[in-house]
C-alpha cells in the first residue's frame, strides 16, 4: 500500500504546496505517489518525478482537467485512492475545494490541515482559529487529509520516480469554467515569501498601500493585509493573511498598522520573527512582536525605506 | 426556486476561548453563542435572492442540540420561511451532516443550498464540497458572488492569487466567502413574527442517516504561546534588531 499526494499545478509548473504535501506524505511513511491532472501537463509530471521519496507519478491529462475543476477531479483521485492507505494535497484554496469532495465519494471522513503527524492513523489540527490543537485519530480505512503547508518542510529534489499514464476522464457537463482573473505582482508568492510586510485597518487607505510596496521593493518582501484592509476595500482579498485568508509562517513578518485580532493571529503567529508597528501602544499585536514600535506608520515606514537603502 | 442554507450555533466570533485544563475541549460554560459568520452569510444571501425574486422559499436547517432553534429562529427572523432541526447531540462529524442535507436535499426538492464555507468553531471546511459530492452536484465554493442566470447560478470563487468564475446547473451547492455580502440585522417586528414561523424537529433515524464516527478525539491543548518581546525606541534601532540581531535582513 502507498500514500497518494494530489499535485497543485497550472499545467506548466508544480505549485509549492504540493513539496510540503509530499514531505508530509513521507513522515507518514510508505511509498509516496503523486497524481497529475491536468492537460497539456506533462512538465509537471517531470517535476513530480525528480522529488525525493515519490516512487510513481500518475499522469491523468485529458481537457477534462484543464481548470483543477473538483466535480471532475475528485472522481479520478477517488479512483485512485481506493488502492491507497493516504490521500494528501495541500490546504490551499484548491486542495480545500477538491479533498472533502474525495472523502465523501469514498465514504470517509476528511482531516483538515493537519500540522502534526502523531502516527499513519493520528493527526494534529488547528481548531477556532488556532487557540487550540486537536489531536484526532481516524479509523478510516482511507485517510483523507489537506497539509497546512507551513508546517511541513519542503520535498527536495534528487529523486526519479517512473510516470504511469491513465486516461481516466470524466467529462461532466453541469460545471462551466468562465474565467479567471490572477493578480500578476512581480513580489514573491505570499504563501512560500521570507519576508512578509502587512498593512491593516491603520493604513487608512488604499493608496498609502504604496508606502509598504516601497519597503517591500527593499526587502523582496510579498504584501499581505489584515481582513480589516480587505473589508475596508484598501487591497484584494487575496492578499488577507488570517484564519479566513492565508496561513503564512515567513522568516520575518512586519505588521504595519495592524491592531492584531486573533482571527489575524492565526494566520500568522508561526512566523520565525515578528516586528510591529503601530501607534497603539495597547494594540494586541505587541503581544506577540519580537520587536515593537510604537510610532505613527507615516512617519516610520519612509523612514524604514530610507534606512534599507544604505 | 427553493433555497435551503444552513446555520451553525458557535461561540460567537467576538469571544475569546480557552481549552478546558483537564484537555477534553473547550471551555465554552456561559459563552455567548451566535450563528456561524459564514452562515449569516449564507442566510443573507438567499434572502437577497428571495428580495430579487427568483427564489420563493428558504428552509433554514440546524443540525445539533435543541438550543440550536435560536439560531434557527435568527435565521427565521432575518427573513428564512421555516426551519428544521435535526437533533443531535454533541459533536457531528461533516460527512455525517452532509448525509443528513441529502436527505434533506431529496426530501424537499431544493433548488440551491447555500452554506458557510466553514464554521468558526471546528475550521474544517467540508460540508458543501461533500454534499456536492453525495448528490452529484456541481460546487461553487469560497464564493465572493453568486448570481441566478436562467436556471443556473453564476458563482465567482476566492481562489489563491485572485478569482474564478464559473457556471453551475442547477441544483447546487454555494458556500460563502466573507465579502460576498455584509448581513442586515433582524428587525424587533420581524424577530416576533419569526415566533409564528415553524420549526420542525427530526430525527438522523428519520432521514435514515448514520451519524456514527471514525474519527476520535484524543485531545485537545492550547498552542505554544509567543510571549511578547521588546520595544525599540526608533525605526534605526528596529533596523539594526532586525539586521544584527535576528539576522532575517
């Protein structure tokens, strides 16, 4: 029996997530499968194989598959997950769409972004918004799970993996892809970014958003936001960091103006350091800063610019 | 058209919890319940379809405890037309309330479903996409606009990195996103007449849904704290912390 780890990907290249699903898959133990599918999909297969512990790369490319769309992926993942003791992908906004639907066509339940793993049956998860950790176990004979990205490290390149082609496909009529419409930012990915820098509600508006772009360009750092700012229309909501956005753990996140609810925390408490600034010498958020200061973002954040360029 | 939305009873979002010492769960005793967000959400959006005339009737469903009818009542209150609430008790795994929506789903003939893409409580996000899957709907999940187009429901859908939209036949399955609407309140008139609406209260047995669980809770603990560190007195002084002493610059 093996584990089986669904890819993210865009038919042109593997998502990150899915390194930290395998690595995942590998603590459990047991050979690790991947399954691609996708159309016009074959680079992604070849970087799947060269993973390190994945020993088969199951290649399923059919138009069927051209937009990740659940209602014709989860019949091909169940397919394959019958002869499998694990089934993975990421806790992304795609893995999350896809697995519960795969749980359901086998019958079994689904663990939600795990982030511990006790023993091939036992599971740790966050619950309300990471004030706890459930430690769960499952009599399932499949286990079903989404990997909170973050908590894994990522799968290393090095390995050669044979490729299994199947043309499993199912067409299905009563889902129509319209579009998508993508930010395109030249900044890194929030979700795989060192450096994180966060404005929230103390931003005022949309505009200043240039301030914290400016010290990002410095620092290579991805924008992120609380849901304040994305509720108050400064940025897109794709940019919101918290139990509701994006779980993030960067090297260093700064966050700018951000009061610190806990809804904000949980996305992004697993930093390795943090720094806040912020004029509320009260706010919450120094709580839980390495590194606080109390001042007015105005007047900070060109100064920060300023003191970067040396 | 017929709506069905479900509404959760949580902790409201506004409380901060603990985990109980001894490990068993939370420490919820004298808690302010409310629905879930994301249900509000779901129930302020059927009402909008409702409002705009292209749906007749919003059955609110519950599943847990009798106290789950206030929020059912909410529900009502806010502008749903009648509620169910499928009495369990304790903890009810989402596979097993996704079954218990199927039957529901069958039973009334419902047109859309629209629930909350998770519940503050748990976090697991999985009961609209599972329904999908037992009824072999289409899903629009994660949705930020739902709009009913000749008898399909368009669904634009948060994804990382931006938007999707797609087209669903209808029957379906929603779950909502924060900024698909902003919920109204209940109006002092409308909670009265919300008392005459109905509830009806059944049974898992009377839907012929199992509820048993494969999953066990060994425990539950509260997280690491991050203690709070210091405060620098200048953005230099942050600088050279951030430089010299974390070394992440």
């Amino acid at each position: 029996m093996a584990i089986l780890v669904v890819a993210e990907h865009d038919n042109s290249s593997l998502k990150p997530g899915t390194l930290n699903a395998v690595s995942a898959a590998q603590q459990i133990g047991g050979d690790v499968n991947v399954l691609v599918a996708g159309s016009d999909s074959r680079a992604v297969v070849e970087a799947a194989a060269q993973l390190t512990g994945v020993v088969k790369v199951i290649h399923a490319d059919n138009a069927c598959y051209e937009h990740q769309l659940a209602e014709s992926v989860a019949p091909l993942v169940a397919e394959f997950g019958k002869n499998h003791t694990h089934v993975l992908a990421a806790a992304t906004t795609t893995g999350k769409n896809l697995l519960p639907r795969v749980a359901a066509l086998l019958d079994v339940a689904q663990i939600s972004d795990i982030v511990e793993i006790k023993s091939e049956d036992t599971f740790v998860r966050p619950i309300y918004a990471g004030n706890a950790l459930a430690t769960v176990q499952s009599s399932d004979s499949i286990k079903v799970l989404t990997v909170r990205t973050t908590a894994f490290a990522d799968a290393v390149i090095g390995g050669e993996a044979i490729i299994e082609d199947t043309d499993f496909g199912v067409e299905q009529g009563s889902t129509k892809f319209l579009g998508e419409t993508l930010s395109v930012s030249a900044r890194p990915e929030l979700t795989s970014a060192s450096i994180i820098i966060s404005g929230g509600r103390g931003m005022q508006d949309g505009e200043n958003f240039v301030l914290l772009e400016k010290v990002a360009d410095k620092l290579g750092a991805a924008i992120g936001a609380s849901r304040a700012a994305v509720d108050a229309g400064f940025v897109p909501n794709d940019y919101q960091v918290g139990q509701t956005g994006k779980i993030v753990a960067p090297d260093l996140y700064v966050a700018v103006g951000i009061s610190g609810a806990i809804q904000h925390l949980a996305g992004m408490k697993d930093s390795k350091v943090i720094a806040a600034i912020n004029k509320d010498e009260e706010a919450p958020i120094f709580q839980v800063a390495d590194y606080g200061l109390v001042a007015d973002l105005f007047k900070a954040l060109p100064e920060l610019e300023e003191l970067l360029t040396d | 058209m017929k709506i069905l939305v479900g509404v959760k009873r949580v902790v409201d979002a506004n409380v901060k919890v603990r985990v109980k010492s001894d490990g068993t769960g939370m420490d919820l005793a004298n808690a302010k319940m409310a629905i879930n967000p994301f249900c509000e959400i779901a129930v302020e959006e059927a009402i909008r379809m409702k409002e705009a005339g292209v749906a007749d009737e919003i059955i609110a469903v519950s599943v847990g405890p009798q106290v789950c009818q206030e929020q059912i009542r909410t529900a009502l209150a806010l502008g749903s037309d009648r509620g169910i609430l499928v009495e369990t008790e304790g903890q009810t795994d989402p596979l097993a309330v996704a079954k218990i929506f199927k039957a529901i789903i069958e039973k009334e003939e419902i047109d859309l479903v629209i629930l909350g893409k998770l519940s503050i409580d748990t976090d697991n996000n999985q009961v609209g996409q599972m329904l999908a899957a037992l009824c072999n709907y289409p899903q629009g999940t994660f949705a930020c606009s739902a709009e009913i187009k000749e008898g399909k429901v368009e669904v634009s859908r948060e994804i990382d990195g931006g938007e999707q939209t797609v087209l669903l036949d209808l029957p379906a399955i929603v779950t909502t996103d924060l900024r698909l609407n902003e919920p109204r309140y209940a109006s002092l008139p409308n909670i009265m007449k919300a008392k005459k609406k109905p509830i009806d209260i059944i049974q898992p047995s009377d839907l012929g849904v199992d509820i048993s669980s494969n999953l066990k809770t060994l425990g539950i603990e509260a997280p690491a704290e991050r203690s709070a560190g210091v405060k620098v007195e200048s953005v230099a002084e942050l600088v050279d912390k951030l430089r010299n002493e974390a070394k992440v610059i």
